[in-house]
C-alpha cells in the first residue's frame, strides 16, 4: 500500500465545505455513540480502571495526531477507540451520577445539544478571526484545571458552581473557534481531528452541566 505522507493535501472548494461539515459531524456523532457503549460497559469499574482508561485514550489521541497525515482509515479507527475508551474511564462518574440524580443526566443532555448548537452556529457564521480568542480560551483552561485542583484539596465557598459556570464560559469560545475551523479548513483530512476536539468540547459541557443541574453532588 502507497503511504500518502508525502501527497499534498486535498483542497477544499466551497461546496465541498459542506460535504466535509457533514462528514466530520457523523465521526463526532459515531464517537458520541462509542463514548456512551464504553460508559455502558464499564459503569461498574473502579476509579482505578478509570485512571488507567484516561491514560489509553490521551495516547490514542497523540495517535491519531500522527496518523491523519498517513492513513484516513486508521485516523478514523483511532478515533473510535478514542471516544469507546473516554466512555469507560468517564463511566463510574457517570453511573454516580445516573444513580444520584437521573433526571439531572437528561437535561444535562438535552442543555449540551442546545449550547453546543448555539455556540457552534455562531462560530460557523462568524467572519471574525477567533485565533487570537482561542489562544487566550486555552490559558483560561489550563487555569481552570489548575483551580479544580485547587477545589480537591481546599473548600471554597461555591467552588464547584464558579467551576462550572466559567467551564461553560471557555468551552463555548472553544465551540465557536472548532466550528469556524470546520469552515475555514483546506484539508479535509484533518476531519477526524476536527470532530475529536468538537467531541471533547461537547463531552466537557455535558460534564460541566451536569455539576450545575445536580446541584453540585
């Protein structure tokens, strides 16, 4: 088999735009089901599986960062273990959750569809650069982490609710830069790409709605 890391990418012409939105949607959507049979199978294990989980996916996903250049097919496989190996380590948190409050994990669902709708739109049909924005988001992300960290160890008055509501302030400027991506891209074999990082978007959302809706328990 010819390896095509040397062929040139394929250029997008405009109509073939929408042709590559649908295609990378359908990933994030097939993703999206593999993450929910993963969190199906592996509601039962352990935190630690859960760590261990968390570990195999960040190295598929570095994976698949090498193998879009090479092999469209292996892209694609890799990110189907991505999402299938993302349920499983989410999986104890989710069942909690479900177990908890199951009401909670519906609506969390159904908020993420509108949010991720709404700030993708916006981003799609934008015609401002969001680079610069984007550069600005991941920092603000990076100290987000750095504060649930925080949270794990010292109690802070409404801790988890500022958590929560400033998450969904960053990830729906991280939205709308994923979408306008999808727009502006020229190589559609970044798809696969595209739809991990909108399906991290969404998984993060539909995680930080269901902190707020559950009344942070």
């Amino acid at each position: 088999m010819t390896s095509t890391a040397t062929t040139a990418p394929a250029r997008l012409t405009r109509d073939d735009t929408g042709q590559l939105f649908g295609q990378t949607m359908g990933l994030v959507a097939l993703t999206a089901a593999l993450f929910a049979l993963g969190a199906y199978l592996g509601r039962d294990f352990s935190g630690g599986w859960a760590i261990c989980f968390f570990v195999f996916s960040f190295a598929v996903l570095l994976g698949m960062n090498t193998a879009v250049k090479r092999s469209h097919q292996l892209a694609v496989a890799l990110l189907f273990g991505f999402g299938a190996l993302l349920g499983l380590a989410v999986a104890p948190t989710v069942a909690y959750y479900i177990e908890a409050d199951p009401r909670a994990v519906w609506l969390s669902g159904g908020a993420t569809a509108l949010f991720v709708a709404g700030c993708g739109a916006a981003g799609y049909a934008t015609r401002r650069d969001l680079s610069s924005l984007a550069r600005g988001l991941f920092w603000a992300l990076v100290g987000l982490i750095a504060f649930g960290i925080v949270l794990v160890f010292v109690e802070i008055p409404n801790g988890s609710l500022i958590y929560a509501v400033a998450g969904l302030a960053i990830f729906a400027g991280l939205i709308a830069y994923d979408f306008q991506r999808l727009r502006r891209t020229e190589d559609i074999r970044t798809a696969p790409l595209l739809a991990a990082s909108i399906f991290l978007d969404v998984l993060n959302v539909f995680l930080l709605f269901l902190s707020l809706l559950s009344r942070g328990e």
